[in-house]
C-alpha cells in the first residue's frame, strides 16, 4: 500500500510539477535573418523572413524563427535553396536546372539588377547635365555640353527601359521561358 500511495504521489507530482518544465519551449539566440531578442529586429527582417521562414508568423514578438524543434534540437531551417542577400530573395535550389524556371529566375533576377543599376547611372547624369546647365553662366560650351550629358541621359533611359520590355517580350511571350514576366 505504502508502494502504491508513493506512487501516486509520484505521478501526481511528475503530472503538475515536472511538465511544465519539460513543455517549455527553448529558442534560439538569433535567427538568419539577424533578428537577436531583446533587440528590435532589423529593418530588412520582413522581407527576410518572407524569403526564408514562409509559413511564419509576420509578427517577430512570437519568436518561430527561433524555437528549436525538440525532434533534432536545432532551429527552424530555412526554405530550401533560398538565400536572402543585399539584392533580395534568390533561389539557389535550381536542381541543375531541371527544375521548371530555375534558369528564368536566375536570369530575372540578374537582368533586374543590371537594368537598376543603369537607370541610377542614367539619372545621375540627368542630374549631372542640369547641374552643367545651371551653373553655364551662359557660357555657349558649358551649356552645350549639359544639353549633351542631359541628351544622352535621357536616351539610356528610354533604352534601358525598351531593353526590359523586349527582354520580357522575347523571354515570356515568344520563346516562353518559365520564370520571366511573372507569367505561368
């Protein structure tokens, strides 16, 4: 009887003490996409978080970038083949390319990058020009030259922006390549 009552007080204690201790959930320090509690998470971390947490919350106050699963005591792992770098979201799990659109949205991305940054240098000479034309003083060459710069500024813009139209057209509408124009 005396086995028995011990027992029973045993279980009574493992079944109110003892569980909550073993069904706390653990977290880990910091999560990839550099959000660290206490601190607030970093300015990218949304985006970050789209990419390689899908299916978590958007609330960063919950912490399920950071629970560590009891099954093989590690943190959540990220979407596979994702990589969040300074130029967005980029899918590495192309399967040598045997996976449909691997290849599109490499390149999508890729040609996003370069269009973008040939866009910012063509603006930066429209501002360059104005700035040739402002200060001029009227001088003939000083001022021809802006015209020059400002010409040619804005015809890197209408090209870079054709050249995104065409590259669309051609890789989604003619040849259908999966992956560009945000098409199926």
């Amino acid at each position: 009887m005396k086995r028995f009552l011990l027992f029973l007080v045993f279980g009574y204690w493992l079944l109110t003490v003892a569980a909550p201790v073993f069904s706390q959930a653990r977290y880990a320090t910091c999560d990839l996409c550099g959000y660290c509690p206490p601190n607030q998470p970093p300015s990218r971390w949304e985006n970050c978080r789209r990419c390689l947490y899908e299916s978590a919350s958007s609330d960063p106050s919950v912490y399920e970038t950071l629970i560590i699963n009891d099954f093989d005591n590690l943190p959540p792992t990220p979407m596979p083949g994702r990589w969040y770098t300074m130029i967005g979201c980029i899918n590495t799990d192309l399967g040598s390319f045997q996976q449909e659109g691997a290849a599109g949205s490499v390149v999508q991305t890729l040609l996003n990058l370069i269009f973008s940054v040939a866009g910012l240098v063509a603006l930066l000479y429209f501002i360059y020009g104005s700035y040739l034309i402002i200060t001029s003083q009227a001088n003939p060459e000083k001022l021809g030259e802006g015209r020059r710069v400002i010409s040619g500024a804005i015809v890197g813009i209408i090209f870079s922006l054709s050249s995104v139209f065409l590259i669309n057209l051609l890789a989604s509408g003619v040849l259908k390549i999966p992956g560009f124009g945000g098409g199926p």
